[in-house]
C-alpha cells in the first residue's frame, strides 16, 4: 500500500471518527410547543453524517486516482 493511500484511509477513518463524536457529544434541539408537547430532534447526529459522506467521496475520489 502507497503511502498516499495510506493517509487518504487514515483521513476518512478521522472524518468518521469525528461523526462519532459529535453524534455523542452535540447537544439536542428541544422544541416545546404550548400543549406541553416537547420534540427532541438530534441535530449534530443528522447533520454531521450528510457532510461527513460528502466528504468522504471527494477525499476519496482526490486521494485514490491514480496519475
């Protein structure tokens, strides 16, 4: 294994490590309505994925093409 490929691996590995975290650590959206009835809605966890699989692909696409 080249060692390009190497860090490109160890790039996506920290971009889904950092999904990890931030879907433990973020905190909540809390909406309470006036009927007393209350949503919690996990931002960092629905957001964080999106971005992080967008990311992987160009990583991925820029670091494993070959010249």
């Amino acid at each position: 294994m080249k060692p390009k490929f190497t860090s490109v691996t160890a790039a996506i590995i920290v971009i889904w490590i950092a999904v990890m975290l931030i879907g433990v650590f973020a905190p909540n959206l809390q909406i309470i309505k006036t009927g007393g009835t209350e949503l919690t809605v996990p931002v960092g966890a629905i957001c964080a994925p999106f971005f992080a699989a967008i990311a992987t692909v160009f990583v991925a696409f820029w670091g494993y093409r070959e010249r």
